[in-house]
C-alpha cells in the first residue's frame, strides 16, 4: 500500500508540473524518431516502456476511484506516442544494422522475440497475427467503447447530480464548501472520462497503424534477411 501511494504520489506531482514534464518528454520522442539510436540506449528505452506500462497496469488495477488517477489519459496519449517512436528507432536500428550485428536493436529485443518464437518465422508471424486480431477487435474496440459509454453516462448524470447537491444544500445537509467540493468532483469527473474517450479513440488508430505501417514489415523483412 505504501508503495502504491508513493507510486500516485509521483503521478500526482508529474501533473502538477505537466507543464515542464510534457515539453520535455515531446522533445525526447521527436529526438528518438530522428537520431539513430545505439543497440544499449535502444536497451535503456524499451527497458522504460515496459516499466512504465506495468507501474500504470499495477495502478489503474488498484485505485478505487477514477479520479485518484486522474492523469491517466495523458499518460496513455504519451505511452502510446512515445511507442511510436520507439517502434520508428527499433526499426530504423534493424534496417542500419541488420548485417552487422544478431542484435541490432539491442539485447531486450532479441531475447524477447527468440523466446516468444522459438526462433521459427512460421510461429511469430502466426502469434503477431492472433496478438494484432485481439488487440484491435477485443482490446482496442472495447475500450473505446466503454470510454464513449462512461462519458455519455457521466454527462447525462451531471444535471441530477447538481440537483442532488442543490437539493442537499437546501435542506442544510452539507454546506456551501461541501457543494463546492461536490460540484468540483462531478465536474473533474466530466473531464476525466471526456479525456478518456478521446484516449481510447487515439489507442484504437494507434492499433489499426500497427496493422497496417510499414515497420513491421521492415522488421521482418530485415530480419529474414538477416537470417
């Protein structure tokens, strides 16, 4: 429990400064998408993507409210952008070197990919075409729609809940700071699932590029050449 509140802690407080966290991380992922980047900095960024894709599956699993994390859209919106670049560095690093190296986009990889595949071509493009079916058709698609679902739910409940609170106020349950605090939920609350629908929408076209980009044939066009 200590660790999952330091954890929202550290999320909470990179919000409050998204204004100088953001610009940053932008100037990073444009770097990656146009620098050649080394097999052991290739290591280092897929080595963070992993790490924060399982901190962010550990606290979206364990807050009891959305709103205890709340920056959850724009981390999606910044994962999703900074695999992106990491999908265009990983590639460019297997085009480049391919024939110089049996890592050329690092040892992380490498590893991963012989261990999924067991070193055959027939199975890895087998399981790439069962993962890319479940995650647009069962994965993407359903998150998008739950997204559109809880924000239309949450704004068609807005007016009875400011009712509600109206209501409270007048028959002196809760004060006026009470109402404020509540009418400041419902509202972050809007803004919360409006975001995230928005997010779902960005994952799902990130999903249908994955189908459809050229760097995933590049990649296995290398690496069969390489093989």
């Amino acid at each position: 429990m200590e660790a999952q509140e330091r954890i929202a802690s550290f999320f909470t407080e990179m919000s409050r400064r998204a204004e100088l966290f953001l610009p940053f991380a932008i100037v990073i992922i444009v770097v990656m998408m146009v620098i050649p980047v080394p097999a052991f900095l290739v290591n280092l960024l897929v080595a963070i993507s992993l790490t924060g894709a399982i901190i962010t599956i550990l606290m979206s699993m364990y807050v009891n409210e959305a709103l205890e994390f709340s920056v959850f859209p724009t981390v999606i919106l910044v994962s999703t952008i900074y695999r992106l670049a990491l999908n265009i560095t990983t590639t460019r690093a297997i085009l480049l070197h391919a024939h110089e190296s049996a890592e050329p986009a690092g040892a992380i990889i490498t590893t991963f990919g012989n261990f999924v595949t067991g070193g055959s071509y027939i199975v890895g493009i087998i399981i790439f075409a069962i993962i890319v079916i479940v995650n647009y058709t069962v994965i993407t698609h359903g998150a998008q729609r739950i997204g559109e679902v809880a924000a239309r739910f949450t704004l068609d409940a807005m007016p009875g809940k400011q009712m509600s609170i109206d209501a409270d106020l007048n028959n002196g349950l809760i004060n006026d700071e009470q109402a404020r605090q509540r009418r400041r939920k419902i509202e972050r609350e809007a803004d919360y699932f409006g975001a995230m629908d928005g997010a779902s929408r960005f994952v799902q076209r990130d999903a249908i590029a994955g189908i459809l980009d050229n760097y995933t044939l590049a990649d296995f066009a290398s690496g069969h050449r390489q093989g």
